[in-house]
C-alpha cells in the first residue's frame, strides 16, 4: 500500500466542468484519469436519465465502487485524478478512505452559469432540471477536508494553473 500516492478529486454540480479540468490536469500532471459516471450501476443512469434525482443509497455503491478504485490505483504507486460530484461531506468521507491523499477541487459557480452550461452541452445524461435538487444538496468544503474552491467563470486554463500552483504540483 502505497501512502504517497495522491488523488484529486474534481467536483461540484453538474455543468460546473469537471471532465474538462479533471483531463486538462490529468494530462499536464501524467496522473491516471477517471471518470464517475464509469462507476455508476446502470440503474443509477436510467433513474437520472428519467429526471429523478438519486438518493444516498443510489450513491452509496457508487461511490465505495470509486473509493476501491483510487485505493488499488495507490495500491499501485498511481496517482490520480478522478470527477465525482462528491456533493455531501459523507460521500467525500467515503472517497477519503482511499489509500494515498486524497484532495479536493470544488468547482464552484452561479445557479445560472451552471444552468447555461448545462443547456448547451450534449451528450451527458444528466438533465439540467436536476441541478437545483444537486445545489440543494451541496455542502461546501469543511475546514477538515483537504481541497480549495475555484470558480467557475474561470477559463479551464485557469482553473489548471491554479490547482497546480495552490498544491504545488509540478506538471510534467
């Protein structure tokens, strides 16, 4: 078991842009990259695809399958960097318990930048009548977790330099 590996967890709601950033860093820092829509069960998708919201027991397989997943990357001497909405302080207890650091990126920004973002983009099943149920839900970094807050009028570009300057994290 690997102690020094580390993982960054890329969060918020969706439409904040957590794909975008999470493969922008992944690429500049040569860390493993994973997406948490990978670990749904299929019920999860059809219920959010169905507009209904999930609850913490739609989530909970979801995110131990995601934790599992980080600890054996450390277990293997890799570092990571992973989406997750991680909305509640729970969830993001659940992922902490991965092998390694694990820190977190909230991605934060207005109901109507979110909202704009989400109606343009294609190709996600999650519907935008879900985020106020997400906003609803978030609670925001506690001063026990390891992670910053950047928003999200930034440009992708910026969100970057900033995680890497803020960990003091050498891109390759």
């Amino acid at each position: 078991m690997s102690e020094s590996a580390q993982h960054l967890v890329i969060m918020g709601v969706s439409g904040s842009g957590k794909s975008t950033v999470a493969e922008m860093l992944a690429q500049r820092l040569g860390w493993t990259f994973s997406e948490a829509d990978e670990f749904h069960p299929q019920s999860n998708i059809d219920k959010m695809t169905a507009g209904t919201p999930l609850n913490d027991d739609d989530r909970k397989p979801w995110l131990e399958a995601m934790r599992d997943w980080m600890a054996q990357m450390a277990d293997d001497d890799v570092n990571t960097v992973v989406t997750c909405s991680a909305l509640k302080h729970s969830y993001r207890d659940t992922l902490r318990q991965a092998s390694g650091t694990v820190y977190f990126i909230h991605l934060h920004g207005s109901e109507e930048l979110l909202s704009q973002r989400m109606t343009t983009r294609s190709g996600h099943f999650m519907p935008p009548s879900l985020l106020p149920s997400q906003l609803e839900t978030l609670e925001m970094l506690g001063d026990d977790e390891a992670g910053l807050t950047i928003d999200i009028a930034n440009t992708p570009e910026e969100i970057v330099d900033k995680v890497l300057t803020k960990l003091n994290l050498n891109a390759r």
